[in-house]
C-alpha cells in the first residue's frame, strides 16, 4: 500500500483510510489523506516510518500504542480540533 485517499461521501463526515486490527503491523512511506478519522489504530502495537497521515478532527483514533518515527502528521483543520483521540 503506498496512498490511501479517503473522501466522505458527505463532507465533514468520517471517512477512514486504513483499520488496523491486528498486532505489530508496520508501515513504511505510506500516506494516509483523509478529514475526519482516517487511521483506525485499534489495538496492539505498530510502527510507522516516514508516513505522511493527513486530517482534520481526531484522525489518529484507536486504543493502539503506536510509534511515528519520521513522519509527518499534518492537520488540515482550519478551526481548533484534536489530532488524536485516544480509547483505552
């Protein structure tokens, strides 16, 4: 998988690019680009390396413990939002 381009069918809406339910998955050079929750991080643990993740309202969602290494998380929000929301 290299990009994932999540769109909403209605804008504002959810739209997820990647869900990931498994443990110790790893991701390298992937760009996820999406709005509102486009990465799923569910459970276990996971690696992403030079990842480019896009969106504008909680789009790192999941109760996974995950580690960003080098890459960009970018919000595209032009109000206030969260970058993650985080489930225990």
């Amino acid at each position: 998988m290299k990009a994932v381009d999540a769109r909403p069918r209605v804008p504002g809406m959810q739209a997820m690019a990647l869900s990931i339910n498994g443990d110790k998955a790893m991701f390298y050079n992937v760009r996820l680009l999406g709005a509102q929750d486009p990465l799923m991080d569910l459970f276990g643990t996971h690696y992403f390396n030079q990842c480019y993740i896009q969106g504008s309202i909680d789009f790192i969602f999941g109760g996974a413990r995950s580690i960003y290494q080098g890459c960009v998380i970018e919000s595209i929000v032009t109000t206030s939002g969260a970058i993650a929301a985080h489930r225990i």
